[in-house]
C-alpha cells in the first residue's frame, strides 16, 4: 500500500541546501546529481505544522515574538511523554538552533585557552564550535570494532583530568555512527564528568529518532550529583523544520543557568521566529503519530540500503544505526582515500554523501548516507553508488 512518505517532491529552485546548494559545497557536479548528504527529509512536514504555519501566514502580521509559557509547556510535556524526563519550564531557554545554543554554552562556561573535548567521528561543526571560540580541541575519538562504535571511556578519564579541560560534546544519539547510548555508558560518562567537575553539553537533536529495539535516555537522567550538564534539543529533525531555526536549550543547575542565561542575552538571541514558534508548538503537541510513521518507514528504508550492499557491494561496512535517519558506510577496502572517493560518486554515480572524512581522520574512507527520503529516491541513490564502483567493484570483492 502506498504511503504519503512515497511522495517525491521537487525541491530544486526552493533555496534548500541540500538541493540548490550542492554546486557552492561540492564544486562542478553533473547537473543531475542526486543529494543523499545533509541530515534533512525530502518529506513533507506533519500535517499539523503545515496547518499552523498556515493559519500563521494568513494571520498577516509577523512582528517580534514573545516568550510564551505555552511552548515550554509543550516542551516539557513532550520530555516527559517521549523519554520519561520530567523538566521545569523555567529550566528552558530559546535558541536559534543547537549549534548555536552550544557556542553560547561555550562561551559562558569556558574561557579563552581553555579545552574542550569531542569524540570523532563527530558532526562536523563540532570542530569549528571549539576553535573558532579559541578553545583548545581535545579529540577522544569513539572506539570501532567490527563496525560498532563505543565511547574510549580511559581516554575520556585521561583527557577530563587535565584541569585545562572544562567541558565534554556529547552527540546523543550520536552522528554519524548512528549509536544510541544506554544507561551504562552515561552512568560511566556521568561519573566522569562528577569527579573531574567538567560539563557535559548534550546534544539531543536526534533524540526522537530512535529505531526499534532502542530507546533514547536523556544525559540529564544519568546525572546523581550536581547537574553540570546543558541538554540541547529542538523540533527541526524530528518534523523536518530545521530551516525554521527552533532550538531549545535545557538547564536546571542555577549557577550554569545564571552563566548562561549571560552569553545568551550577550548574543541578542532571545527572540523566537514566529514561524519557528508556532511550529514547534504544532509539532510537540500533534506530531507524534506522524513521528511513529515516519520512523516506520525509514526503519524499511533503512533495511533495503543494508540487504542492498550485502547483496550489490559486499566489500562496503554498513554501519547500522540505533538511531538517526543516517547511515555510516565503510569504503576503505576500495583501497581509495576520501576525496577519490567523493569524485568518483559524484563524477561517475551523480550521487552526493557526506565525505566521511568531514566528520574528522576517523572518518577517511568513510560516506554518511541520508535515508530519509521517498523508496523511489533511495533506490535511484543505490544504484548511482553501485555504478560509481563499476570496475573498481570486481577488484575488493
């Protein structure tokens, strides 16, 4: 049967990055090249933000917003419907995106020189967050075995012990590797962060996306001491809103809230978009039947892509994620490094990924490969990147 997620939608000339801006990312690409890159749908937004957004425009006025108690309600309510974490609405800040709520974290809670640690293969703003706020960047890279990746948690000791170290990025579910962190691991995590007094800033933009068998717990949750953690979390994912800027940023100890709250009006970032506004309104109180469905079939998307190059390319890693609609894949026994790589997708399968080698050297050899699309898309992607190999296929296999 078939399923409105089948749609495909023609979003060339719309000013989306993912389409429009292939060229200014990747260079002289054929015209026809298929995006499979940045982490946004090609699926329509629920229902019931598209009827907000509606009612919105034909309102007529979009002048400044005000700080509603009604979307912290809506946020904290669906904290504790989805994830069982119950939040105070007072504890909740706006922002204009994660990345952006997580340099006002820097900047408030850390000082020039000090050090920041990541864990790569991570999200690639991660690196220019730190440095472009002249911090130091501490790199604990995740550990792989077999595909699977983990937390190096004796790095992650080793490295928080140095006094110059303030503060850990968490990627929760992380991106690319697609892991979903259990109670165990932030136990461990939490423990670090309570001995060596660091902060642990939370990335929780995935958080709704979590596949079978998984189940996202929020950091905050595994915290049993002071609350030296800010949880960043937003709708834009979720409801495939992010050109909206709506972000929400978390924080229930008084002194990083006061630290915060600082570096927040320092930046002048206290005004809601409108639009953003009463989206994210829509989305958290109507949008979770949309949220199951589409989670249904990306999880059908997601298991084609693996028969697909356990079949066509057995010679490439599949990653399977526990979470995210992204799929880190493995191309080192192609013997070729990143950029060839790249080239050769591009050049010869007119497809786009994300080059692995973005999201740190852990990553050389790698692509990240977006799922959330209609089947019809998803399999033009898989055949552009089976042909990309002709030739090279026969060699590693």
């Amino acid at each position: 049967m078939a399923s409105s997620f089948d749609k495909v939608i023609n979003r060339m000339n719309t000013d989306s990055l993912k389409w429009d801006g292939m060229k200014e990312r990747f260079g002289l690409i054929p015209d026809d090249t298929l995006p499979m890159w940045v982490a946004d749908m090609d699926f329509l937004s629920p229902g019931p933000v598209i009827k907000a957004l509606r009612e919105r425009v034909e309102h007529g006025v979009f002048g400044y917003a005000s700080d509603p108690r009604s979307v912290f309600d809506a946020v904290a309510d669906w904290m504790e419907r989805v994830h069982g974490w119950t939040v105070d609405p007072s504890w909740i800040f706006t922002a204009p995106g994660v990345m952006p709520a997580i340099g006002m974290a820097i900047r408030a809670l850390t000082s020039t020189g000090d050090k920041v640690v990541i864990m790569p293969p991570v999200y690639p703003p991660f690196f220019r967050i730190v440095e472009d706020n002249e911090r130091i960047l501490v790199q604990v890279p995740l550990i792989e075995e077999k595909g699977y990746y983990n937390m190096d948690f004796e790095g992650l000791e080793r490295a928080c012990r140095d006094k110059a170290v303030k503060m850990v990025l968490l990627c929760s579910p992380h991106n690319p590797v697609g892991r979903v962190w259990t109670a165990r691991e932030l136990d461990k995590l939490a423990e670090i962060s309570e001995e060596t007094e660091t902060v642990i800033v939370s990335d929780e933009i995935h958080a709704d996306l979590v596949h079978s068998g998984n189940r996202h717990i929020p950091y905050a949750t595994r915290s049993k001491g002071k609350k030296r953690w800010i949880t960043c979390v937003s709708p834009s994912k979720t409801f495939n809103i992010p050109g909206l800027n709506t972000s929400y940023t978390i924080i229930a100890d008084k002194a990083l809230w006061s630290a915060y709250e600082k570096a927040h009006k320092a930046t002048a970032a206290s005004h809601h978009n409108v639009f953003g506004l009463a989206a994210a309104k829509a989305a958290y109180k109507h949008g979770d039947i949309w949220r199951r469905e589409m989670l249904s079939y990306v999880e059908k998307n997601l298991e084609q892509a693996i028969a697909f190059f356990r079949i066509s390319m057995p010679w490439v890693g599949v990653t399977r994620p526990e979470g995210t609609y992204l799929v880190w894949l493995d191309f080192r026994k192609s013997g070729l490094d990143s950029e060839k790589i790249t080239e050769l997708l591009l050049q010869k399968g007119r497809v786009a990924l994300d080059p692995g080698h973005w999201f740190g050297r852990e990553g050389e050899g790698y692509q990240r490969l977006n799922i959330a699309c209609p089947a019809e898309l998803l399999e033009d992607g898989l055949r552009r990147i089976h042909s990309a190999f002709e030739g090279i296929r026969k060699e590693v296999e």
